[in-house]
C-alpha cells in the first residue's frame, strides 16, 4: 500500500477524476490550518500539507495508519498533526471495518459498522477511539479555514459532532456524499448551519441541483 499510495500522489494531478479536489486545493492558502477527515493511506493529506500551514489528519484503522505514517515520513509532511481516532456525534469506542472482497482488502472503504450502512460490512473489524471533532483537544484554539471530508457514509454523525467549530470557523468543506438518507441529513443540517451546496462544473462552482448535477463531490460554502 506504500508503493501505491506514493504513486497516486506523484501522478495525482494528472487524474481528471481528481479535479474536483485540486480545486479545492485551490482555496487553500499558505496561513490555513486545515482537516484531513478520514486520511487513509495519506494520498490527499501530502497534497493538502503542500498548500496549508497545517494539517490535521484523522485516521483510525492500524493498518492505513501504518501506510499514512510511513508516507508522511517520505515525503517529509512534518506540517502534519495526525490524531488517530475516529469522529463521530459522541466520545467513546466504535468498531470500524476494512472490507475484503475475496482475499483483496479495500482500504478506501474502511468504515464505522453502523446500521445505516448496508454495504462491504465483511472483513476486518477494528475497535477504535471515537471523539467529537468539537472535543479533540487543542482543536478549539485553532482557525480552521478548510476541511476535507470523506468516511464512507459516516458523514452525518461527523457533521453533528463538529457544529460548534462550524459555527466559530466557517470553514470550507468538500466532502464525497453518495445519493442516500446520509446525504439527505448532511444537506439539512449543513444548510441550517448556514451554508450553501455546491458543485464543481466547469471549472465553475453552481448551486446544486438533484435534477441535473450527477455528483459525489461537494463544496459546502458558508454564505
């Protein structure tokens, strides 16, 4: 996973599937404290520590967390904090999973085991450290100006978890939502936080609508 997760990063920008997310690197200054919400291997964190001031990755599952050290470490990303936890709407303990297909892990859709969550739920379960983003130590000091989003249908709880350092930050968020009740809740609440939905075409950010955009990625903007 270490050869593969450096050559994503070097061949990144060269991914047009990956627009959406350079663009987003785009609104990211040399000042920014930004988040990392489920780093994984540490493909998008390496790219994210190269635009911000700093970076705070969160990953909870050992085994992409063995991965993210060892390419933080090559690509020398010392402005990368990293907190190995999971987030969530509560503090605690939460079994994660990292699917298997046959004997082939998918570490790209490790996720929390949850009921509303019906797909790729065989393969390794992991129990690990569950925090709300408004309670990780230290966080609260921080101006949080950008966060990146992506926990395979956990995204709602993770929002919950986090209104206070919304409200306080008005950060950018771009965040990968597939078309479920998850996305549903995540669009509610966001706009009750006072934000707009987004989505990147063209080169230009517009408003969001069901009827015509076919997106997983999205930019919630503070209005």
């Amino acid at each position: 996973m270490f050869a593969f997760s450096a050559f994503k990063i070097y061949t990144l920008k060269w991914d047009k599937k990956e627009n959406d997310f350079f663009y987003f690197l785009d609104q990211i200054s040399g000042d920014d404290t930004v988040l990392d919400i489920g780093a994984n291997i540490g493909i998008m964190s390496v790219h994210m520590s190269r635009k911000a001031s700093s970076v705070i990755a969160f990953e909870p599952v050992p085994e992409n967390l063995t991965t993210l050290k060892r390419i933080l470490n090559f690509f020398n990303a010392k402005n990368v904090v990293l907190k190995e936890v999971a987030l969530g709407e509560k503090n605690g303990e939460i079994e994660m999973v990292m699917p298997k297909v046959g004997e082939v892990k998918m570490q790209g859709l490790s996720h929390v085991v949850d009921e509303s969550i019906r797909d790729f739920n065989e393969g390794i379960k992991y129990k690990v450290a569950l925090s709300r983003l408004d309670d990780v130590a230290g966080l609260s000091e921080k101006r949080i100006t950008a966060i990146k989003m992506d926990v395979e249908n956990y995204e709602y709880p993770v929002l919950k978890g986090a209104e206070e350092l919304l409200r306080k930050n008005k950060p950018i968020i771009y965040i990968e939502l597939w078309e479920n009740d998850n996305r549903e809740n995540c669009f509610r609440f966001i706009k009750e936080m006072g934000y707009e939905i987004k989505v990147l075409m063209n080169g230009i950010l517009v408003s969001f609508d069901k009827g015509i955009h076919n997106k997983q990625n999205f930019f919630f903007i503070p209005t």
